[in-house]
C-alpha cells in the first residue's frame, strides 16, 4: 500500500529505504509499514524531539470476523481497514501493523488534546473504524478500541509512552470497546492493568450463587449481587421489568418507566443485544424514548423465564457508551435471569 514515494519524504524512513528497500519496511498483509519499523520510527521522532502522538488501534472481536466468515475474509477486513486508516493520515502521519489485529499510527499534525479528539470522532463517523467492511459476498460490522498519548504533552520517553497508550486502550476495553481514549494525567496514571483473562467461570458464577442465596427477597438479592455485577460487568446500573412491563433500577429505587413494548423487541429470543438502538426504535418505541431520556447508546435484556412463562427481563443500558456485550458477560446475565426466574417459582414472589 504505501509507496516509496509517500514514505521518503520523512527522513527516517528514506535512510531505511536505502539500506534495505521497501519489501523490508512493509508488512506483507497489509500494505503497511511493519511493526519493527513503525516502533524506530516513534522512537527516532522522540530522539529527535519531534512532537506526535501515537496511538494503537485494536479490532474489536475480530476472532468473530475469522469464525464466522473465515481467515480469507478477516485478511481482507485488515486490509480494508488498514488502507482507510492509512489514507485518513496520508499527508501528516503513518500507519503500521502492531501484529493480528492491532495497529500503531503516528500522527504529527494533531498535538494537543483537542485536535486528537476532533480527528478519533471523525474516525468513528461510520467511515473507518465503526462500519460494515465489504469483503467478498459479506459485510461484517468492525468496530475498533484505540488508545492515545501525546509526545512530549503526556511523556518524556518513548517507554512512558506506550505504556500510556497501553493504558488508555485497556481503558477502553474495559470500558466496552468500541471508543477511544486519549491518555489526561488525573485520570489515567494510576490505571494498573491487569490480566484481560478474568476469573475462571466457576468462581464467578459461584460467588454469585453466594450473594444471591445469602439475603430473602427479590430485590434484596438483586442489591446483593449488584456489586459482583459492577464489577464483573463494569455497569453502574441494572434495570429490570416484572410482568408489569415497568422498567425499574437496583441501586435507583426512584426510576418506574413503563415500556409495554420491550416485548416486541425480544420477540421470540431470550437475549438481545446491540451496540446501536436502529432496531430498539424500529420495534419498541416506548422502550426507546426511555432509554434515550437517559443518553443510552447500547444495551443487553435478557428475558426472566422458565418452561416458557415470562416474568420479565434484565436490561444492562449503559448512557454515553457504545460498548460491544461480550459473550460472556451476556452468559452472566442469563444465568442471574434462570437464577431470579427459580426463585420466583419457589418463593412465589414476582419481579417490582
């Protein structure tokens, strides 16, 4: 993809160029320059004293993309998505793969906060890095996390550096993906980051049987399990319906919305999800206006039932997020949804 032309005209790579060609600075996949030389590059802008930032980019659930459609298919999704993030810089930065999904870009006109997040939001305008990406006879919807610092604002040295974008995207992923983060000291130095790999399901799901089983009542239990889910979920609000179809919250004892048509968009499934509200507008208007009086972007319901009988849902809303629902979080939710719905067959209470 890039071209001798486009990488000479800055001075690292034009030395690299002479010293071994272009076959050695690219990746073979994508067209893009390698990570070995995208890393030098970063730091000889540094021992240079050149201002920048750098960030990763990293796919969201790309191993979807290659399960479902194939490897071929999720080759071409990175290089689709590598030549639109590589066009979007063309005249003031560069582009590299980090390795698998992941990319490095070094942008050296945007150099302060401001600029950095006026050109990550027109990223996320549908046209690079939230979008369905044609490849073959599918489109299979990408969405990306990034993580952004700034040389010399946010650090000295080229290690501070990537730590701090390291930082950043793990904050988005925690987040729900899907975003970016541009590294602000007071908010993000004292992320420690900690292994992606979670509990094992087994303590966590039995440290929910725990809190659930250890107070009488449905709400209670519901109070009982709110901090496990928290942190497992990274929420700051469950909501929930009875049979009455009044949408209600654990920890915000005030909220009592109807929403009569949460049915229709459930229909016949026991789980919805979706990190776009087109269909919940489409189907369940009511439901809608409720989740946008409270700048809700994405959500997960779960339906509470047993032996075919509905006695409500479970409904994760996260406001200003746009988060992807992992499948094992969405694998929590139904199973506290089998857990309230035995209850309310035992105890003969109901969910309000």
């Amino acid at each position: 993809m890039y071209t001798e032309e486009q990488l000479r005209k800055y001075p690292y790579f034009a030395e690299k160029i002479e010293e071994e060609g272009m076959y050695g600075i690219l990746d073979q996949l994508t067209g893009l320059v390698s990570r070995g030389h995208i890393l030098w590059f970063a730091q000889w802008l540094i021992a240079h004293e050149i201002p920048f930032s750098f960030a990763m980019v990293d796919l969201d659930n790309f191993k979807f993309v290659n399960d479902t459609y194939g490897h071929h298919i999720g080759d071409a999704v990175l290089a689709d998505v590598a030549r639109s993030l590589a066009e979007r810089v063309r005249d003031f930065g560069v582009v590299g793969r980090f390795g698998g999904d992941e990319f490095l870009m070094v942008n050296l006109r945007d150099t302060n906060y401001d600029d950095v997040k006026a050109f990550f939001t027109s990223l996320y305008d549908g046209s690079v890095l939230r979008r369905n990406v044609a490849a073959g006879d599918c489109s299979p919807f990408v969405t990306a996390t990034v993580g952004c610092a700034i040389y010399p604002v946010d650090a000295r040295n080229y290690d501070e550096l990537f730590e701090m974008i390291d930082k950043t995207l793990y904050r988005g992923k925690v987040k729900g993906r899907n975003c970016y983060i541009i590294y602000v000291k007071e908010k993000h130095r004292d992320i420690v980051i900690r292994q992606i790999a979670r509990r094992g399901m087994y303590t966590t799901y039995s440290r929910v049987i725990r809190a659930f089983e250890m107070v009488p009542g449905l709400r209670n239990r519901l109070h009982s399990v709110m901090p496990l889910l928290m942190e497992e979920l990274q929420i700051s609000e469950l909501y929930y319906t009875g049979r009455d179809r009044v949408m209600r919250a654990v920890r915000n004892s005030g909220v009592a919305v109807p929403v009569q048509d949460l049915d229709e968009l459930i229909r016949n499934e026991d789980m919805f999800s979706d990190n776009s509200l087109e269909k919940v507008k489409e189907r369940s208007p009511a439901f809608y206006a409720a989740l946008a009086e409270r700048e809700i972007e994405t959500l997960c319901v779960v339906r509470v039932s047993m032996d075919g009988e509905t006695d409500g849902y479970l409904i994760c809303a996260e406001p200003r997020n746009r988060r992807i629902w992992q499948e094992a979080e969405c694998a929590l939710l139904y199973f506290l949804a089998k857990m309230i719905a035995a209850r309310i067959r035992i105890d003969g209470e109901t969910l309000a």
